[in-house]
C-alpha cells in the first residue's frame, strides 16, 4: 500500500521530494507544520483512502459496521442507563438527547485515539516518504469526521419521524460543533502521537482518558441536573469544549423535538434550562479556545519531531 501511495502521489509532488527515494527525516521543506498538510492535500486525500481501505478490507458489511457501532453504543446505554435507572421519565426524548451526544463523543474519541497511534501505525511511510508528520494525526481526524456522517443519517431520520424541522441556528450549532471537535481532536492527536513515538505507553493512557469523556458531557445525564446537583459548579461545566459540542449538536436535533411544556417545565412541572444560556457564544469561545490548543500542540509537536526517526 505504501508503494502505491508513493506511485500516486509522485506526479503531484515537489521533485525535492521524489517519493521513490528513501530519503532521511531532515530533509529541508519549504514549510513544516499544518500548512505544509494542507499544501499537500493530494496527498492528504490518499492518506485518508488508504486509511478507510484499511479498515474495511476484508469485510463483508463494510461501511455498514459505521452504522452498526453507534447504534450498539446507543442501544446499550438506553437499555441501561435510560431504562434500567429510569432516566427517560426525566429527560424528554431521551433517544434524541443521548444520540446527539453520541456522535460527538465518539467523534472525538475516535479521533483522539486514532490519531494517538497514526504516527506508529504508519511507520513504514514515515520512513520512507519525506511528508509532515503531522499529515498523519489530521488524516486521522478526517477519516472520523467521514464517519461522523452516517451517525448523521440515522439522526436525521429519526427527529424527522418525531416532527422535528430543520431551522438555521440548528445549522450553525451544527457547524460549531463539529468545528470544536475537529479542531480540539486534532490537537490532541498531534501532541500525543508525537508522544506515543517516544513512550508507547501514551496510546493506553489515551485509552483510559477517553473512558471519562462520556461521563464528562451531558450524555448519559441532562445539563439540567448538573446546575440540580451542583449549584455554581455548571458554571465551571460549560467551560469543557466537548461538552459544549454535545449541547450544541443536542440544541440542533434534541430540542426540536420538544413540545412547549417539555421544553420549560420538567417532569414534575418545575421551570427548567434545558441548555445553558449564551449557548452560542460559548461555542464560538470554544473554538478560540480549541485553535489555541491546537497552536500549542503544534509548538509541542515540532520541538519533539526531530526526536522522531530514532524512536519510530
């Protein structure tokens, strides 16, 4: 696979860089770094091919496990979570509502820990090609926003069904969502799979860390009981991006589908806030938030490159 990538892309690319040669990690590039990726987008594109190849080859439902795997992770936390402690008696459409955060999740968590691991995965080219390492970590990203996609199908189709219709600040929650998501997934990729090179011990440490990302955004709980439970502590709580994200993409798809009364009273007729006020400028903050990150990783990144060939 490694020799066709190079096949392809050798009439795309710079002659400095004839793919068909072994040539060391120091070789000079006009540019390093993020914008370097994108000017090599050809070959960006054939990253991501190969990587979704990869993954089904060799399978017989194919795309369909995208489908599959959410939905399997949807089924088991409403069967137990939403039946079992009851849950769905005080969140309103709770399929919608856990969905919604599923995607989001499961965006990030894919793309944290794919990421983590592309450097080492991809070794073979790493050594072989003279391509920005951080090519691999944002391909990562990509072939996870690819199967952000179908999640979105399945989404769709359901409020659809529940009477649910598209408005434009649905759209832009939407867009900022995924925004946050792409851009904070992608910086923590690009720091720790440089971080994985040096010590391995990073991808299991990611493994662990992502476990907590489900129980740290209204998922499996409403944001309506964060500020029930913890008072003032809600204030600190919309100061996570993801679970911004979460809210963003639950303001776009969940509460549509809400009545009147559902949206303002709970289930013991109590006023509630469903999402948290300012919602919308939050996630603006988030991505500003989000684009520093991603500054720093990539500072982080380029002082650890260059340690890179001698532990790959």
């Amino acid at each position: 696979m490694t020799d066709s990538l190079q096949a392809s892309a050798g009439a795309s690319v710079d002659p400095a860089y004839d793919l068909g040669e072994d040539r060391p990690w120091e070789d000079p590039a006009p540019s390093r770094g993020l914008l370097e990726v994108f000017r090599r987008r050809y070959l960006l594109k054939l990253l991501v091919r190969r990587e979704i190849s990869a993954r089904y080859s060799g399978s017989f439902l194919g795309l369909i496990w995208s489908y599959i795997n959410p939905l399997s992770q949807f089924f088991i936390y409403f069967a137990i979570i939403g039946v079992i402690f009851q849950l769905h008696d005080s969140i309103p459409n709770f399929p919608i509502h856990i969905f919604s955060a599923i995607i989001i999740v499961h965006f990030f968590t894919e793309t944290f820990n794919a990421g983590t691991r592309s450097i080492v995965r991809n070794k073979a080219i790493v050594k072989k090609m003279a391509v920005p390492a951080e090519m691999f970590p944002v391909a990562s990203m990509l072939v996870s926003l690819y199967h952000v996609f179908p999640q979105l199908v399945i989404l769709l189709v359901a409020v659809l069904f529940m009477g649910w219709t598209p408005t434009l600040s649905g759209v832009l929650a939407v867009a900022i969502a995924l925004t946050i998501i792409m851009t904070l997934g992608t910086a923590m990729a690009l720091f720790f799979s440089a971080a994985n090179v040096l010590f391995r011990d990073f991808a299991s440490f990611v493994n662990i860390l992502t476990n907590f990302v489900r129980f740290g955004v209204p998922m499996i709980y409403s944001y309506t009981m964060v500020g029930d439970r913890f008072g003032r502590f809600a204030d600190y709580y919309v100061l996570n991006p993801i679970a911004d994200a979460v809210m963003l993409m639950q303001h776009a798809f969940w509460i549509g589908t809400l009545t009147e009364a559902e949206l303002n009273f709970d289930d013991k007729g109590q006023a509630v806030d469903r999402l948290p006020d300012h919602l919308f400028t939050l996630g603006f903050t988030m991505i500003g938030v989000s684009l520093l990150i991603l500054v720093l990783a990539q500072y982080v990144f380029s002082k650890l490159e260059k340690q890179i060939p001698e532990r790959i």
